[in-house]
C-alpha cells in the first residue's frame, strides 16, 4: 500500500510537508505504470500546471518522469485551466493527462489530478490501481528535461487554439458580445484570468476583470473556492460598477461562481438548476442528467417536466464523468460548482458554463435574479447552505460512529424519511429536501448541507447537522 492515496479528484497535500518533489515523481510513476499496464507504452500525455507554487517546476519534474516512461509529453507553455488541459487530451488523441493543481484548496496546498483518454476523471477502481502503483522513490525512472526535450520526448505547446475552436462548435458567442452587457470576472488569482475577455471581447459588452494576477496566496480570500465569503469582494464591485452579472472561477477555472445583478449570490445548485434549464427549454435538447447526492432535487422535478432522467452518484466527477460517459448525459454536475457537457469532455469547464449562463441571459432577455424567478415558477423555491468544520484526524472513526449510531426523527423540526449512505449521510426530510454529512475526501474537514423548501429552516437543520456529528453548531 502507497503512503499517498487518492481523494474525491486525485492526490492533495501541503507544500514542502507531504507535497514534495520527490512524491510527485512517485505520483507520476505510478500513473505512468497504470497506463504501461493497460498497453498505453509511447502515447502521448498531456502536462499542465496552474499558478500556485512553484507549479510549473513541479509540472516539469512530473515531465521528467513520464518520458523516462517512454511516454511522449505535452507539457502546456505556461499555466493553463483544467477543463483546457482535460480538451487537449481529446484533441491531441493522448492517452491520459496529468494536471498539477490543488484546484480550490489552501495556498499552501498543491496537488495531482489525472484524467482518462476521454480527458475525464479516471474512475475509481482506476485511481486504486494508480495508487497501488506508486513506488518508493528509489522505483521513479527520470529523464534530465533538457534531455527529454532535446529528445524529442518531451515538447511545450499551447492547448488554446483547439479549446478555442472547441468552444465555437459549441455555442456562438456573438449575440452575448452584441448585448451590451457588463460583465465582471473573477478569476480569483487564478488559471481563469483572461479567457473570457479573450472569447467575448470586441463587441458591445464590456468584460471587467479583477484578481487576474498570479498570486499564490490568494489574498483577500481564504481559498479560491467560489463560495461565500470568497466572493464577497466581486459581489461588491459588481454593484459598484453596476454589472450585470458576475462569473467567477476557482483557482483552476473548472468551478464557476455566479453574483447577480444586485450583488447576489446565486448558490451552485441554483446555478446547476439554471444550467439545465438552459438546455432542456432554451435550445430544446434532452438527455439524461447526472447528479451527485450532493446537489438540487429540482433536478428531479425539472426531469419529470420535461421528461428525461436523472441519476443519482456519490461525490466527485471520478462518479460523475463515468456516468456521463455510460448513459450518454447532457449535463454532468456537481454540488460545488463543477458542471459538464454532452459534446464536450466529461469534464467540469467552469469557463464553458459561464458562456452557457450568459447565454441563457441573452437568450430570455432576464437578469440574473429574474431567471431565478423564473426558475421558481417551474419548481417551487428551494433554500440551500452549508457548513465546513475542520476536525482532528484521528477523531474521523469516532465521529463516523456518531452519526451511524444517531438515528434522529426529526432534523430542523422536519420528520426524517429516509437515509441514503452512497457517499456519507444523506437524511430524507418530510418536505421533500435533505441533509447531508460527509467527510471531504482531500482535506481533515467534515461538511454538512442542506436544501428544503422552508427558508426559515435552513440553519436549524444545519445546526442539527453538526450535533449529530458531536460538533457544536
């Protein structure tokens, strides 16, 4: 067995603690044996690094190691986000990419992700086997990369032309440049910065960045997570520069945030309800839709109005990806952000959903806020929130054993129906909404949701949440 293993999205670890050179080598080879083991010998594998530290050094030592493999390697020329790097793989017909991020984490954390030949999340009987392959460092093959480079063996290239391309065949454009709209993007410092003024600009929308600089310790925020508090600072500067809409990405620009036009938030289950709006009665497309426990039940009654299904996967798009792939889907999301697209890759692109959410706007000629309405009048109004608690490590079984053992009737003043253990503890509640714990799979934090119908029970339920895991609220 690895000391390193594998979360919900690849391997995660604090800088010069357990993130060190020397494991990301032993990461490499050990994806590098998995795809050896699976006949992939000389395919090509895409390597690219977002801006935290030192990312491109370690997205080099990662190179160093696959073309001593015997792999030919894309290493991109500079920082790039992780739905462009989850494209180039279909693009450039490789075998598999790795992405050096630590996506929404802490700045002082770095991290792995690998993805499939299909630019998705590599399933999770495959990060096993990943993980089982990872040797001592005395069992990493390395290459010099000036070497590698010389040889042939490792070339930089640039993965924007073709996701430039990809997205044209996807959705035009033009009619949100024609709109006039002001538009604020936040890349939150990180791999987002310029993409949108790069796609939508030149036309009569104005398109405002801000935190577009590199800067790996994310300052102003906690982490580059588009959640509150995180986004309260664009929240503001949308109203005070009176834009009409705010996107915001996380540190690797596969998460999209959304404020409205009144400095609102609009969480991401709203969002993801939004999305599938957009498809389903906008462009007049169907499909199956792919859910985590984690996000909206307006999915469901979204599926019965216009009658195509919705499945149901544990957390994390290693679930979403294999059963967006299985059933053909139109959309593929998640409860923090992420959401995917049939035509595209089986990949979260918060940049992509973005571009479908100004479109949406374009398309009903409604702000932010009156598309929530809207949404409403379809499905009734749903209340979401949720809480992170950090907790010490070697509390996790004790406190696993607590909400096994809690067996409550009541959560927040609602009779409990039902509880789903597919990915934590999902607790069915009367009015037809939920509450979830569930331990992160890449950080010492347990996380506790909710969604139902009554606004004014939010909070007791979140509360009750915590108590059942012996926390205090």
């Amino acid at each position: 067995m690895s000391d390193i293993e594998f979360g919900t999205d690849g391997w995660r670890a604090r800088i010069a603690e357990n993130y060190t050179f020397d494991n990301v080598r032993r990461c490499a080879q050990g994806f590098a044996s998995y795809l050896l083991e699976k006949g992939k010998k000389g395919g090509k594998i895409v390597v690219g690094h977002d801006k935290r530290f030192a990312g491109e050094d370690f997205a080099a030592a990662v190179a160093e190691v696959l073309a001593a493999n015997e792999f030919h390697v894309l290493l991109t020329e500079g920082a790039a986000p992780t739905p462009v790097i989850s494209y180039a793989v279909v693009a450039q017909q490789a075998v598999g990419a790795v992405n050096v991020t630590a996506s929404h984490n802490p700045p002082t954390d770095n991290g792995f992700k690998v993805r499939d030949e299909n630019g998705g999340a590599v399933d999770p009987e495959g990060l096993r086997e990943i993980e089982a392959s990872i040797p001592p460092i005395e069992g990493v093959r390395r290459m010099d990369l000036q070497e590698a480079l010389d040889a042939g063996a490792v070339e930089y290239f640039d993965p924007a032309p073709a996701y430039l391309k990809q997205i044209e065949r996807l959705i035009d454009v033009q009619p949100i440049k024609d709109a006039g709209l002001t538009i604020l993007v936040d890349a939150m410092w990180g791999n987002g910065a310029g993409w949108f003024s790069r796609i939508l600009g030149g036309g009569k929308s104005r398109i405002i960045e801000m935190h577009a600089e590199r800067n790996p310790l994310f300052p102003g925020m906690a982490r580059p997570e588009p959640i509150p508090p995180n986004v309260d600072e664009a929240l503001a500067r949308v109203k005070e520069i009176g834009a009409d809409v705010a996107i915001i990405n996380d540190g690797d620009a596969d998460r999209v945030g959304i404020g409205d036009e009144q400095g609102n938030f609009i969480n991401q289950l709203q969002v993801y309800a939004l999305l599938a709006l957009y498809f389903l009665e906008v462009r007049g497309e169907r499909g199956p839709i792919v859910k985590t426990l984690s996000t909206t039940s307006m999915l469901e009654k979204l599926g019965k109005i216009y009658n195509v299904p919705v499945f149901q996967t544990g957390v994390g798009f290693k679930y979403v990806a294999p059963k967006m792939m299985e059933t053909d889907a139109l959309i593929g999301g998640e409860e923090s952000g992420g959401y995917a697209f049939h035509g595209h890759v089986p990949e979260r692109d918060g940049i992509l959903a973005g571009l479908y959410l100004l479109d949406l706007m374009v398309r009903m000629g409604k702000s932010p806020s009156e598309l929530i309405d809207y949404l409403y009048d379809q499905v009734g109004a749903h209340y979401y929130d949720r809480i992170d608690r950090r907790f010490p490590e070697e509390e996790r079984d004790a406190t696993r054993e607590r909400i096994v053992s809690a067996d409550p009737e009541t959560i927040g003043g609602l009779g409990v129906t039902g509880l789903n253990t597919t990915d934590g503890f999902k607790f069915g509640l009367e009015d037809g909404g939920w509450l979830l714990i569930r331990f992160s799979g890449t950080e010492p934090v347990i996380r506790v949701y909710t969604e139902t119908t009554h606004q004014d029970r939010v909070q007791p339920i979140l509360e009750d949440g915590l108590r059942i895991a012996g926390l205090e609220p």
